[in-house]
C-alpha cells in the first residue's frame, strides 16, 4: 500500500521511479499474487465518514491529494453501510495496472537483501518485511525492530450462508442506498447460543508462541481468544455486539450477540466474518466457526491465522521527513513505521513520495501541520509518541491537537470532531497547495 502510493505521488511529481517488488519471486504465507498493493487482513479501509471520524478525514485529505489508493478504493468500492470496502482482488489488480503503465515508472522483481549505500530510496515493506532486509535494517539501527502479533480472520463462501437464518443489514440501517443499508449479513444469538460460543472457544485448540517470541497484539487488531480470555462479556460489546440490528425473520426477538459478515468481493461471493480475527488451529476454526447460527454448513476460503509483524521505533529511528537518521538518503513509509492500517499505511507513503520528490527536485517538503489527519500520524510516529512504550497507532482524534477558543466550555462530541475535521481541511488546503506550488516551480 505505502509503497504503491509513494510511487505514485513521486512519479506524479515528475520523477522517475523504480519499484523493487520480490512477489512473487519470493513469497509470504499471507499473500497470495505477485500484485502491488495487494490486501491481506481486511478488505474494509473503515469509516469514510471525513466530518466525525478521524480516518475518514484522512480518506478526504487523500483524496484531495490525488492519491491512488483511494481513487482506486473508490473505483472498486463495496456496500458497507457507512464504511469503505472494496472488491480486494480486482483493487489490487487495478493499483498494479495504474503503476506499470505510468511513463515514471519501471517495476523490477526481485527481493532487496541490503540497504543501500546511495540513492534515493524508500522502504515500505510493511509488516512482512523480509528475512533479510530485517536483519540489515537491525544491524544498521543498532536495535531489533519491535514487533507484535496479527491475526487474519476466515473468509466464507457466500453460498453456504443459511439465509433463512440470517439477515442482510447495516448496524443502524446506515447508508444513503438501499445496498448500503443492507450491506452486512448478521447471524443472530440467543444467550445459550453466545455462553455456549464463548465455551467452545476458550477451549478450542490454538496456536502458541514459539520460545523467545514475547511481543503483545495490536489492541486494535486482537483475535477473539484474547478478547473472550478478558471475559465473558467483551465480545458481547466488541465485535460481536447486538445494537442497531433487528432480526428481519423474527423482528420481535432482540438477538443476545451478533456476528457480522461483510461482503469481501463485487461478486458478493465471499464473505469476510468482521473483526474475527483469530489464532485457534484449523480445525478448531472450522468446528467453532460452524456453531454460530447460519454457518452451520459454512465452507471456508480462507481460515484465520496469526502472524509476526515487525515495525520500527520510529521516535528514535526517523526524522520528521521520514528518513533514517542514520543514512538519510533512506525513508521508511507505511506500517513499518508505527501506524496500523491499510489506510495510515498509505497516507505515509503519500509523504514520503511527495518529500523525497522535491528533495529530488532540490526542495524541502515539512511535514503537515499537525492538526490534519496526515500531521498528526507523521508528528506521532517521528517524535510525538513515547519512544519507550512506542506502539503501532491507527489515526485518532487524541493524536491531534486540542481546539482553541471553545466557548461555553467544553463542546459536546459530535461538534468536537467537527471542529478538528474542519480546521484539518482548512489547513490541509493550504499546506497542499504550498507544497505544489513547490514542485511546479522547481
């Protein structure tokens, strides 16, 4: 993602370009082509609601920034209530075609096993970062890269969903279209049903650490054990939660639990289950999985897994351009520097395309200011956070600057956050327009 978009927006600029892209040369257990910018956790980039959600904000500075991953986003874009979701296989193939057929750039296959002595390079290899460029990019900081665990949740065959069971329904019947408001299918819960999900679960087989493995999860991301393990009822008001739904074969029975299922293709032939992330083995999943009313005879095309990702201290390692302080002809950009998401991913590839553009170009290019979207995740991840507890951070509105002059005290929520997406876009605005007017005189 961060990758594919720092191609873009540098090439956009009038620079010429080489990506470097070892699939499918050289492979990992998650992907599954040799395509750029190809998705492997979730096919959701969230909300896209830019007035109350932070990266919805960033969805709209993206946007405005002629930036591919959302043109393509939106070009292959799926029902999902107020959410952006998208068609994952025909987006990818569409990102890759728009790269290889720009005059700036040239892909090249094959892995990069060493940094670079000189050059101009970014490395956006996310959390799957290879073996090798791993062990040169922790020989050249001085520090093992920190690292925690991720989970995938299973994908299921559409056509093996009992419909007479389950429902098709936006939680809160949200979207402008009538296939928005149906965009989500829900299997209902009763309360035994849920007690007797969260039993087979805590008891179901599951993958274990291996020794000297002793990295956290991602909070944002935590497989379904973890949360159950934290209790009974987290689940019940996470991910599985029962509000705003109404059960359209029974309307009188308010379900105990929910499990959502997001359409993961245009097709609408498979079906993501959101936010069920997991590390329980195969066979666990399948047997579990299978006990929630309407997948009785569910089929599987992908099962959950877990996996190992590895991200950088950013605080300490990176300049608020983005460039190792070390070799700064360098940048990092996307997950490996601390922000989780597809989309934070790729507004840091944004950045650092368009700043290693005009540093090409003899410019200097500052960072947003840090009351947009952009600003506050580049301003948390060089210098903002707390490099001793440093985390990967999903854009939120705690990361930007409070509002000035509020008066009558304290605003309410909603117009909060419409004051820091208004100010945002405002200033949003200007800094773009600074920074073309940079590159066009250069």
């Amino acid at each position: 993602m961060a990758g594919s978009e720092a191609a873009w927006q540098a090439a956009e600029a009038g620079v010429r370009v080489v990506i470097h892209e070892m699939r499918p040369e050289v492979a990992t257990f998650a992907h599954k082509t040799g395509d750029l910018a190809e998705m492997v956790c979730s096919n959701s980039f969230r909300s896209d609601d830019s007035e109350q959600n932070a990266v919805g904000l960033l969805h709209w500075e993206m946007r405005h920034a002629n930036g591919l991953i959302m043109d393509m986003a939106d070009a292959h874009a799926l029902p999902a209530g107020g959410a952006l979701a998208v068609d994952r296989d025909a987006f990818s193939a569409a990102v890759t075609a728009r790269l290889r057929a720009h005059p700036n750039i040239r892909v090249e296959d094959g892995e990069i096993t060493a940094l670079p002595d000189s050059g101009h390079w970014i490395i956006a290899t996310g959390p799957l970062t290879s073996q090798g460029l791993g062990q040169a990019i922790a020989a050249e900081t001085g520090a093992e890269a920190l690292a925690f665990f991720d989970a995938i949740a299973p994908i299921v065959y559409a056509d093996s969903i009992d419909m007479d069971t389950v429902w098709a329904q936006s939680r809160y019947d949200k979207g402008e279209t009538e296939e928005q408001q149906k965009a989500y299918l829900n299997c209902p819960m009763t309360k035994a049903d849920y007690e007797a999900f969260i039993d087979a679960l805590m008891a179901a087989e599951k993958t274990e650490f291996h020794e000297g493995e002793t990295a956290g999860y991602f909070d944002g991301c935590l497989p379904i054990e973890v949360m159950a393990e934290r209790g009974r009822e987290p689940l019940r008001h996470g991910p599985m939660k029962p509000v705003g739904l109404t059960n359209a074969h029974r309307p009188e029975d308010k379900p105990y639990a929910v499990v959502q299922l997001r359409r993961d293709n245009a097709l609408g032939t498979l079906y993501n289950i959101v936010g069920f992330q997991t590390k329980m083995k195969y066979g666990a999943q399948t047997e579990v999985f299978k006990s929630i009313p309407g997948l009785e005879n569910a089929s599987f095309a992908r099962l959950g897994g877990i996996h190992r990702n590895t991200f950088l201290n950013s605080p300490t390692l990176l300049d608020d351009r983005m460039r190792l302080r070390t070799r700064p002809h360098i940048r990092f950009a996307g997950q490996i520097t601390g922000v989780e998401g597809y989309v934070e991913s790729s507004a840091m590839g944004l950045l650092a395309g368009r700043m290693a553009a005009a540093e090409i170009m003899g410019r200097d290019l500052p960072p947003p200011p840090p009351e947009t979207a952009m600003g506050a995740l580049i301003h948390h991840i060089t210098g903002g956070a707390e490099a001793k507890t440093f985390q990967p951070m999903n854009v939120n509105f705690g990361l930007f600057p409070p509002l000035e002059g509020v008066r009558g005290g304290r605003r309410n929520r909603k117009d909060r956050y419409k004051g820091y997406t208004d100010r945002a876009k405002l200033l949003w605005a200007d800094w773009l327009s600074a920074a073309e007017a940079g590159l066009t005189e250069a």
